[in-house]
C-alpha cells in the first residue's frame, strides 16, 4: 500500500485499473450520453442533390446581370417546384422556376432570389437587380460526402450527434456500455429522507452530489441505502455492490478516527487497499483499492472534499470506462489572472472554490467564492471553478493562475 502520495500518483494508480467496458448496439433515441464504438460513415451525399437554400425563384444569372431599377428584367416562369418534387425540363433563357426551400434544382438554374426580392405577376416575374453566380444553392454533398467518416470512435453523442446518425441512415449504434457506479454513504451521524436530523445529526448530501455527479460524468448511478459504523454490514454491502457494478463509491469512514470503517474493510476484502492520502486540500483522506476485480474509491465525508476528490480521480475513472479518448477524461484548465489573493497549502496541492469572471475590462480574473472550509458546500454551489495550485504555490493579486472550469452548466 502507497501512502499519502502526489495528486499525479493517485491519478496514475487509478487509472492504470481501468479498463474500457464492452461495446453495445443501441437506438439511436437511447444513445445520447454514450461514447460512440465505432466509425460513422454516410450511406449517401446529403443534401443528395443541388438544392435551393431559400423559398424564391431559380434562374439563369447571366439573363439578370444588367438589372438594375431603370432597366428592370421580366423572366417568364415555366414551373412550381415544391420541396421533395422535381422538374424534369430545362430552365432557359428568359425562363425562371418558382422553388421552394430545399427543392432540387433543375437543369439550367445557376442561381435562386428571395421571394421578397422580386415583383410577382402570376405567369412571370420582374427583377431590378443582378443575381449572383451560385446565389443561394446548395449543393450536393456539401453537407456530408458519401463514404466520408462523419462520426468518429470516442466521440460523445450529442443531440447534433443523433440527428447526424439519423440523416446517414443509422438507427441502431454502437457505443460503449455506461459504467454502473454504485454510491454508498457512511456513518452513524447520517439521516436520509424523510428523517429530520436530530442534535449532532447531518443529512445525507454526498449520497445525492455524488449520483449527480456521476450521471453528469458518463456513469449509472445506484444509490445505496445508508450503511452504519458496523464493519460486518459494510463489508457485506462493499461486496455486493462490487459482485453487481463497475465501479463503488464510498463516503465518509476513510481517515482515522475509531469508526472509520472503510479502509478496515477495503484491507480486509480480496484486492485490498492500493494507496491511502493523497498530498491534496482537501480530499487527503482518500482511499484506493479493489474489491476482488471491482475498483472501490473511498472518499472523504466532507461534502465539498467529496466532490473535488471526484473531479480528480472519478471524473477521469469514469471517462476512460466509458470510452471517451484521453483528452476528454479531466476538467478543462485554463491560465487566468488571479483577482486577489490566493493561499497555498504548503506541501499539498490546493483546490480552491473560484469564481471566473468574464467580463473584466482586463481579462478574466478568479476571485475566490468565500470561505474555503471542506465543509462549506456553499462554495461548490457558488463557484464555476476549481484554482489549482501546485505544493509550495501560493498566488498574489495580479499574476497568473491556473484554473479548471466546472462545467456543470455555466
């Protein structure tokens, strides 16, 4: 057992006992959330033909290219073509068609007008200005080729991704199975709904953070009923939950105290603890291990520790599970400027609650939600990010910080 390492270690070890879960055949309907197993290529061009962008009239440019107000052009039309019908003949000169959006173009139209530019007279109509070469077309495969990879593995399928699917003719996709992460809070000074806690009593929180959290990182959460500080239910619990899911959280019963329980059972159980403390503020009482072949994250009970914890390690766990490619798995960072002070935590990495402001007349700049307590959840609810500060750093007003967008919906 590896004790009390870097942030970088703890990543690592996680990491490497990982694996991609298996790949299966879904609606497209059913498939938005999960990561794409396969290639995607189009079974035709789309659009399939030439098509007019706009509802308006088709024409030969070069008989409109000398209209102008004082010498307007009278064309005759010759056909109404709707979308999804055709016009077989030939546009020629003197001639123009009435088009609607997204009617294929027939032979001899080189270019479309807006309706609303033009004065209509039933059988013709009158333009006072040119039309450019082109004017509103769209042409086939412009869109998307035929044969080209339009969706590739290890994309996540977004609502653009589904209507993608659909347009080349694929519904049935294949993606990787969603991680089902089963969440277990700890600990006798806990209450669930509907029990009012009582003098000295919490509410169960980090039971709710955590399955939105997983949800929100690609996985399935199960959450577990409360399990007490008793070391036999625990393990019990721990060892179903490993038997029937990808992935176990815990919280709480991780550090030193006379009924922290977790780590107890997870060096008890086959697989064992893997390491134990990272150099981290906060989060530092985490706990890795295996239950058998079932990877178990235990971590801390403090609710704001809980869901930093999760950023560094579960995030990026539950990412690689699911399929998602190596430079999706962590938060995305950017270097900003410090807005005021910023403490360090000596020789652990700091975490701080920031909130990014966009709208500096001077760039964006951090300030810090307020107080930084691992218990304040306040400051996960407040801020949109995490200032990430490196053993022995600390950072003054003015300089130069990184920062890792919480992308919870801002």
């Amino acid at each position: 057992m590896e004790r009390n390492i870097p942030v970088s270690r703890a990543r690592e070890l996680i990491l490497a006992g990982a694996w991609e879960l298996p790949v299966e055949k879904l609606a497209i309907a059913a498939a938005r959330g999960r990561v794409l197993a396969e290639d995607v290529r189009a079974d035709r061009d789309i659009p399939p033909l030439d098509n007019s962008a706009m509802d308006g009239y088709g024409l030969r440019a070069a008989d409109v290219a000398a209209a102008d107000r004082d010498n307007p052009v009278r064309l005759r039309v010759v056909a109404e073509i709707p979308a999804g019908s055709f016009y077989d003949g030939t546009v020629g000169p003197g001639e123009a068609v009435r088009i609607m959006t997204g009617a294929p173009i027939p032979a001899g139209v080189d270019a479309v007008i807006r309706r609303e530019w033009v004065k209509e007279g039933g059988d013709h109509v009158v333009l006072a200005r040119p039309v450019p070469l082109g004017n509103d077309l769209r042409y086939a495969g412009e869109d998307v080729a035929a044969g080209a990879v339009v969706l590739e593995a290890g994309q996540l399928v977004t609502p653009a991704v589904v209507g993608m699917l659909a347009a080349v003719g694929r519904p049935l996709v294949e993606v990787y199975a969603q991680p089902r992460v089963a969440v277990i809070a700890t600990g006798d000074e806990i209450v669930d709904f509907p029990e009012n806690p009582g003098r000295g009593m919490l509410r169960n929180s980090n039971s709710y953070s955590l399955a939105a959290l997983v949800e929100h990182a690609g996985g399935m959460p199960l959450r577990v009923p409360l399990v007490r500080d008793d070391p036999a239910k625990l393990r019990r619990v721990v060892e179903q939950a490993a038997a029937t899911c990808d992935l176990v959280l815990t919280t709480g019963g991780v550090s030193m105290g006379d009924y922290d329980f977790v780590k107890q059972v997870l060096g008890e159980v086959a697989g064992g603890i893997i390491f134990w403390q990272v150099k981290m503020k906060p989060g530092k009482p985490l706990v890795y291990g295996r239950v058998g072949e079932t990877p178990l994250v235990g971590l801390p009970g403090n609710p704001v520790s809980v869901m930093v914890s999760f950023e560094q390690f579960v995030r990026p766990l539950l990412r690689k599970m699911s399929g998602r490619p190596a430079s999706r798995w962590f938060l995305p960072r950017r270097t900003v400027t410090a807005g005021e002070d910023l403490p360090g935590a000596g020789e652990r990495c700091h975490f701080l609650r920031g909130i990014l402001r966009e709208d500096e007349a001077d760039g964006p700049r951090v300030f810090l939600t307020g107080p930084q307590g691992s218990g304040i959840l306040n400051s996960m609810v407040r801020g949109n990010c995490l200032v990430v500060l490196g053993p022995g750093e600390e950072a003054r007003k003015g300089e130069p910080v990184t920062v890792e967008i919480l992308d919870y919906g801002w």
